[in-house]
C-alpha cells in the first residue's frame, strides 16, 4: 500500500480538481498566459468606424438621426469599401425622413450592408427579448447576430457561428463579414494573441465629412461601423485584464476567421495519454531514481509539455489542454515532499518548540518532571511564585515544593495524581496542598496534574497557581455575605438561618424562641445634622451596646438603615422575654460615645415570639416589624409584644386604605363648613372647611376614623389639594354672590414637603380669582417643626400673596411660644382641650387668658374652638377673646345649608338696612 500511495494521492487530487471544476479555470489561465506570449498584429482587413469621444463632441448626443448614418453609407461606398456591418441598433422607427433616407442608401450601395440582430434580456426574467432591424432596413441588408457569451469568470472568450432566432439560424456578423458558413459550427476561440490595437480605426465624424486621409484607411477593406466611446457602454472584458469595445470584440473575431485562427481545444485523448506516461515514470522511477531526480523529471516534463502547447498554438488553430497534467505534476512533487520529510519528527520539534514559548511565557508555574518526579522543566510563572531559580530547581525533586503538613498528612503524589489524570475526562486531576517558599514561607497551591509518554519515558506536569489571595478573598467574600460591613453584626441573611436553625431545636426541645426588631428613634435627625459618617460612628455603638446586652445565646443582627435584630432562645427558667426587651431598651438610657461626641438615642423594640407570633422564621420578622411600628406610634422608647390584634388593626387600615383610594376615584369626599363668629355680636366673620366621607354603604365616616389614615398615606396629598381647591372656589361663589366669607384650611404635612406650597397656593389664587384675604391656612406644629427655614420663607411667600396663617391647636405642643417668635403669622387658634371646661377649671382660665393677653401684645388674633354655650362665649369675651366657633354658633354643614342659615339672612339684613 505504502508503494502505491503517492499514485493514489495524484488521482485523488485529480477527481477533487475535476469534481470542482478547478482545471477549467486552470486552463482558461494557461491558454490566456500563451495570448501573452505570442502577441502578433492584425492583418488591416478589417476596419473600424468609432463612433468615438471627438464623434459625440462634435455631432451631438448620441443617439445620432439616421440621415447621418445614410451619408456615411455613402461616404464609405464612394471611398471603395468593401462590406460594410452596423454593430448599432436599428430596431425601433425613429424620425420618418431620417429613416427613409437610410433605407434608399441601403438600397444604393447595392445590398453589401450588414445590419445587427440581437437578444435582449428581460428585466424579470422571462423569454430574452428578440430585436431585429426594421423591416424596411432588413429588406435592403444581410441580417447577422452580434450576440457573445460571457462565461462565468466574466470574461468573453468564444465566438459563436450563428444563432437560433426564433426559427431560423441567423449568422454572426463576424462570420458573415469573413465570408463564411454558419450551419452547424460550434463556437471558437477568439484568438487574443492578435492586439487590439493593431486593428486599424478611424472617427467617425472624419469619414462623414470626407476627410481624405480617413477614406483612403477603408478603401477595399471590410468595415464595422460601432460606438467605442466609454460613455456608450458598450464594452467586454477579455483575456489578460483588457477591456475592448463591441466593434472591435467583432473584428477581432472577423480577424480570427480571416486569418484561419479559429481556436479549438485538443481533443482529452492527448491528455490523458499524456498523464498515463507521467504516471508509469513516476512508477518506474520511484524507487529507483533519488527525490531529486524525479523531481527535475517533473519539473521538465511540465515545461516541456508546455512549450509544445505554446508552439501548437502559435502555428495551427489548436489549444492543447494542459491543466490536468500540471496538476498531476504538482500532486507528485507533494507526494516526494511527504515521503522525504520526517514529519513525525518535524511535528515534533515544532511541538517542542511551541510548548517551550508558551511555558515560558505562562503566568502560572509550570513544572515539568520525569519519571522519577526530578524537575526538567521550570518556567518564570514558577519561579515568580516559589522564589526559586531554574538552576536551583532542575534535577531536583518535585517533593521539594511541598511543605510537610502540620497535621502529618501525607505529601501529594505526583505519580497518583498524573495516572489518575489519565482516566478522567480532560486529562488533568486538580490538586490543592500546602506549598514552601525560598524563604521558608508556606502558602495554599492549586495544581492541575497530568502525564504523558514522552520519547524518553513517561513524564509528568502540573501547573501551579498560588491561591492564597484567592482563599483570603473567598473568605473575606463568605464573610461579607454573611455580615454587615459597617457594624461587623450578622446580616439578614445569617439571622433568617439562625432563627430558622433556632425553631427547628425549639420544635425538637421546648424553649421559649423570640425575635426582637429594633428601630432608632429619631436617627434620620443625626444623619441630617452631622452627616452619615457621624451616623455610621452611632450605628457602630449600637451594635457594640446590644452585643453586650444580648448575651452568647442570641444572634445580633442588622437588617438595614437604623433597624437592628436580636434572635433569642431561652431555656427554661431564663429571663422572660418582656424583661428582656425591657434590660434591652434601659439599656440606651446611658449615651453613647462615639469619639468625642455623646449621642443620646432612644430605641423601640417590637418583639415576636415563636407560637403566638409566628411559626416560621419569615412570619417570625413580619410580625416583630408589625410589632415595632405599633410601638414607634404608641410606646416610643420602649417595646411591644405582637398579638393578633396588631396584624388586624393593620389589615383594617389597609382597607380603609383602599376605600379611600375608591372614594377620591368615585367623588365621594364632601366639604362642610363650620361658622367663625364675632364673639361680641354672634356676626359672621368666616367659615373653616371640613372635610367629610359619605360612605355608600355606612353614610357619613366619622374625620376622626379616616383623616389619621389619609394623613399618612400616599393619598394625603392629592386630598388635600381637593380640599384647598373646593373650598377656594365655594369662597370664590359666595364673595361673586356679595358674601366675604373667609375660608380656613387646614393644611396638610403633604402638602408642605411635596412642593412648593407657596407657588401652588397663587397658582390657585389666580385660577379661581379669590382675593387673597378671604383664605386663611390653618399649620399645627408637626408641620413646623421640619425643615424649619424652609418652611419659614415658604410661609412668608404665602403671607405676601395676602393670605392669612394662623397657628392652630395651640397650647398642645412643647414649642409653641418659640414658634410664635419664629415664623410670620396672623393668629392663633385655643385649642378646644382649654375652652371645654374653661368657667370649671380655673387653670385652663389661666391658660386661655394668658394666651390672649400674650397674642395681643404680639399683634396677633385669636380665635377660640369648641364654644358650647352662651356663658362660655361671654366669659371669653370678657377675657379680649374677639372670635370664635363651636356647636353653640353651629355645627359643620354643607355649603347649601350654611348659605341657607348665616349668608342669606345676612343679605336679608343688608336689604332691610
């Protein structure tokens, strides 16, 4: 088999070739390579007429009226020519003079024109489109087609006799030019070697002006006349990289005729004899003659048999196919090459080669060892790790690396490793064991083992990483997964598993399991006056006061922003949870220092117990967070237990929630009106609007049951501007009816932090047209006490519009005098707290009267609330007190109502007057 493998090589290439079609395009090469060799001159013939550059410039855009080609009919007939062919397309009627003068000198040159025929794709593919002369040019002319075929490397290289058109065989124009029969032929081959540029050519527009020098060219010769220009388009690629046009395509063809150089190819008989003698010489000579030998044979018989095709084609009409044979000889110069060259050991080397640059070049430790585990390789990714040179390694154990191991394991085992690594997918088993530095330092290796049998027996590698980083990271990343970065407690995560860990030991041995949720009152406060690094330090020492109070059975968490967790689990007999959570919060009685600074903080704790307050570590957290929002609004500082109850007042809100979601949606919000009296004499002064919900269903909702939900919800907002617009347009309706009724509005904490109330209040004014005057905003002091400069200047803006701000509920905060000093209002409002029981309680008279004397040495009104009879209303009159409202002068009411009872016995009154 070995003898016959280059023999079989040489076929198999040879099917690939033929299968492929390759040895066309091969000998298309070679036959275009021999044009170029043997370069020879046209015999002057054949002439032809350019319709050229100069022609176009001097006679006009093309296309030319046919009188033009008529006269040069004439021209060339009276000059001498010979037969004269039209490569231009006379198959449409142009003007009818022009037309008739072509056809009478077609009829007076006596019927030697030859005029074109051609397909003509069309654009979709269908039937090729036939054009053929007019019918009175073609009865005075011999017809022929002008036709070539492009192959596929898009070049022309054959020439058709004739072709088919529709049921007749139709010449081509060279054929008929040369003279010759067109039945039956084949194509031919153009010859190429014949130069373009030796075919003799003349303008155009000379010949149709008679220049003397240009007819004298054409006389007794054959002629086409066609379009050369460039910009007419009418070009071919040809051989060896020309461009000819399609009048000089056809004389070219017409000279091949002429000259009896219609090319043909050989037939394949010569060549594959030609390829059975170079296959017995290769066979005979294989073993017999040195590589050298037979390849100079090769190489000789491929220019040998070149030269002879180059000779047939110069001298006879003939194209010997070479291609197969050329590629027969290359096949056998490869197959010495593959028998000669010790490719085994050139792979080899190269291999050796390619493995020692990228060992070199690793950033890994690669060691190389034989098979008695001594080092033979040992690259920089090695020594940049172990601190070793390679001449203090090489030859030395790999054990050497190794550190013994504190707790006497034993070493790695190179050989175990690299064998095992055989029998695995992939080839390689990863390792980790403990490595020794130079300098005696040990540190954590990775390495990946494997073997191979090498040329000098079986050996061993592995690289090295060193993974200490590594390990540090992944443990400093398992760290942090498992902790908080700032206070360093376990984070939400660590507390779900160990709260979960704690029910499922709870579940197995009875013990009492609670979660407590601590929340920071009044962080948010410290944040905004010291910043979040003064905030972080406080945070820190929170951590580290509830760590010590915890003890070592629980689990100090933080769940985020300034909310802490503590999971517990007592035994019994221990400390109940209640006075645990109560020790928890006394705890934050003493400051905390943080640096030079002492923070008093106090904490809310809300506290869920396995059992009652949930099963599950997720049921465990939502309730003792239920439990903390329960204590932050009820037992600030101190803790709540969670109880159903909780769960279902929070149920019970998000329902109302809801309902008042579908109740803005459905308009079922109403504005009623309580009267604000001139105490003296019971007149009208103004109105405070109040809010009311007519429930479909349960009819009028009582403020006190929804108004402290819509304040803390999302809706807050949006109802308060209802309420603020409503009421500005009801004051708007009566002040147009003749009433200045002065509206009060309470305003909402919404609406002060959501914008700028300032803009928003004149933007209502001016939309509704009430003056300014008739509005009075009403503040309590949850409003004030954020945000204070703010809220200053926005209060300021308000006032400047005209509009009033009152101070109400006053005596009910801890601040209120300082807040009298600070923010620009117009008066202030006794709560009704004071007013109920004033002529009983001699300290709410005291109260009352104080506050009136100080709001009149401050310019101030005031106005008192909750006036339930006529001995209440004098005694506050008699104490300076000039307004009022309560049940005595009436209750809240519609608009329609309150018109009905105070505004229209006001304008009855006004009449009488």
């Amino acid at each position: 088999m070995k003898r016959y493998r280059p023999h079989i090589l040489v076929v198999i290439a040879l099917a690939i070739v033929l299968s492929t079609g390759w040895h066309g395009a091969l000998r298309n090469a070679l036959t275009d390579l021999r044009f170029s060799w043997q370069s020879r001159a046209a015999s002057g013939n054949v002439v032809v007429v350019a319709i050229d550059a100069p022609s176009i410039d001097q006679i006009g855009v093309w296309p030319w009226p046919r009188r033009l080609h008529a006269e040069l009919l004439r021209r060339l007939e009276a000059a001498g020519a010979g037969d004269i062919a039209f490569d231009v397309d006379f198959s449409t009627p142009s003007d009818p003079a022009s037309d008739e003068a072509f056809v009478k000198a077609l009829r007076d040159v006596g019927g030697s024109t030859i005029l074109p025929s051609f397909k003509q794709p069309t654009p979709n593919g269908g039937t090729a489109h036939i054009n053929r002369p007019l019918k009175g040019f073609s009865n005075q002319s011999w017809p022929a087609v002008v036709n070539v075929a492009v192959e596929s490397d898009g070049l022309v290289r054959r020439y058709p006799f004739g072709e088919k058109l529709g049921d007749a065989l139709m010449p081509s124009m060279a054929v008929v030019l040369a003279g010759q029969d067109a039945n039956r032929r084949p194509p031919f081959l153009i010859d190429f070697s014949l130069r373009a540029t030796s075919i003799p050519s003349v303008s155009y527009v000379d010949a149709l002006r008679g220049d003397a020098a240009a007819l004298d060219k054409v006389r007794g010769k054959k002629i086409i006349v066609g379009a050369t220009a460039l910009e007419l388009g009418d070009r071919f690629s040809v051989p060896n990289g020309k461009l000819v046009s399609g009048p000089v395509l056809q004389a070219l063809a017409a000279e091949s005729i002429l000259q009896g150089r219609m090319l043909h190819w050989t037939s394949d008989i010569g060549m594959i004899l030609g390829l059975g003698v170079i296959c017995l010489l290769m066979m005979y000579s294989w073993r017999r003659l040195a590589p050298g030998i037979r390849v100079a044979v090769l190489i000789a018989s491929g220019l040998a048999i070149e030269l002879v095709a180059a000779l047939v084609q110069a001298r006879w009409p003939l194209v010997i196919d070479t291609s197969l044979f050329h590629i027969a000889i290359v096949a056998y110069l490869a197959a010495i090459a593959l028998d000669e060259i010790d490719f085994r050991s050139l792979l080899g080397r190269i291999a050796e080669s390619r493995f020692h640059r990228i060992a070199m070049s690793l950033g890994d430790g690669l060691v190389c060892t034989d098979e008695d585990h001594r080092i033979t390789v040992w690259n920089p990714g090695a020594s940049a790790i172990f601190g070793y040179a390679p001449a203090e390694m090489i030859g030395r154990p790999f054990e050497t690396l190794c550190a013994v191991a504190a707790d006497g394991d034993a070493r790695p085992s190179m050989h175990d490793a690299a064998r095992q690594a055989l029998l695995v997918p992939g080839g390689a088993v990863v390792v980790e064991f403990e490595g020794r530095r130079k300098n005696g330092e040990t540190f954590a290796v990775e390495a990946s083992f494997s073997g191979w049998q090498g040329t000098d027996g079986f050996q061993y590698g592995a690289i090295l990483r060193d993974i200490s980083v590594r390990k540090r990271e992944a443990e400093r990343v398992k760290y942090l997964a498992e902790h908080d970065a700032l206070t360093g407690l376990a984070n939400r995560n660590t507390l779900h598993a160990g709260l979960a860990g704690m029910i499922a030991n709870a579940e197995r041995r009875p013990r009492e399991v609670a979660l407590l949720v601590i929340g920071l009152d009044g962080f948010q406060g410290i944040n905004d006056m010291l910043g979040h690094s003064a905030g972080d330090l406080v945070l820190q020492a929170v951590a580290i006061r509830l760590e010590g109070q915890a003890g070592d059975r629980a689990i100090v968490a933080r769940l985020g922003g300034d909310e802490f967790a503590i999971a517990r689990e007592a035994a019994d007999g221990g400390e109940p949870i209640a006075k645990f959570a109560e020790r928890i919060a006394r705890a934050f009685e003493t400051p905390l220092a943080t640096g030079t600074r002492q923070h008093r903080v106090r904490i809310s704790i809300g506290v869920a117990v396995h059992g009652d307050g949930g099963q599950g570590a997720d049921e465990l957290l939502s309730n003792a967070h239920l439990a903390l929002s329960k204590a932050k609004t009820t037992r600030r500082g101190s803790h709540v237990i969670f109880k159903a109850a909780i769960r279902q007042e929070l149920e019970n809100r998000l329902t109302l929630e809801s309902e008042l979601a579908l109740a803005a949606d459905r308009g079922e919000f109403e504005l009623f009106y309580q009267p604000q009296v001139r105490l003296i004499d019971g007149s009208l002064i103004g109105a405070e609007a109040l809010i009311r919900w007519r429930h479909p269903v349960r009819g009028y909702v009582s403020p006190g049951e929804f108004m402290p939900v819509v304040n803390t919800s999302a809706l807050s907002e949006r109802i308060a501007n209802w309420v603020m617009e409503t009421a500005c347009r009801q004051a708007r309706n009566w002040e147009l009816s003749g009433n200045g009724v002065r509206v009060a509005i309470n305003l909402s904490p919404s609406q002060l932090h959501s914008g700028d109330l300032a803009h928003s209040v004149a933007a209502l004014l001016e939309a509704t047209g009430l003056t300014p005057s008739l509005l009075e905003i009403e503040v309590t002091e949850d409003i004030l006490i954020h945000d204070e400069r703010r809220v200053l200047d926005m209060f300021k803006r308000i006032q400047e519009l005209g509009v009033r701000v009152l101070f109400d509920d006053f005596g009910t905060g801890y601040a209120s005098l300082s807040y009298l000093k600070k923010f620009p209002l117009d008066g202030l409002k006794i709560d009704r707290s004071f007013v109920l029981d004033l002529l009983a309680d001699s300290d709410d008279a005291a109260i009352v009267g104080s506050t009136i004397g100080l709001s009149k040495q401050l310019g101030l009104t005031v106005v008192a609330e909750g006036i339930e009879n006529r001995a209440t209303a004098d005694f506050l009159v008699s104490m300076g007190c000039a307004e009022g409202q309560g049940y005595f002068f009436g209750r809240p009411m519609p608009a329609e109502a309150f018109e009905k009872q105070f505004l229209a016995a006001e304008l009855d009154a006004a009449s009488a007057a």
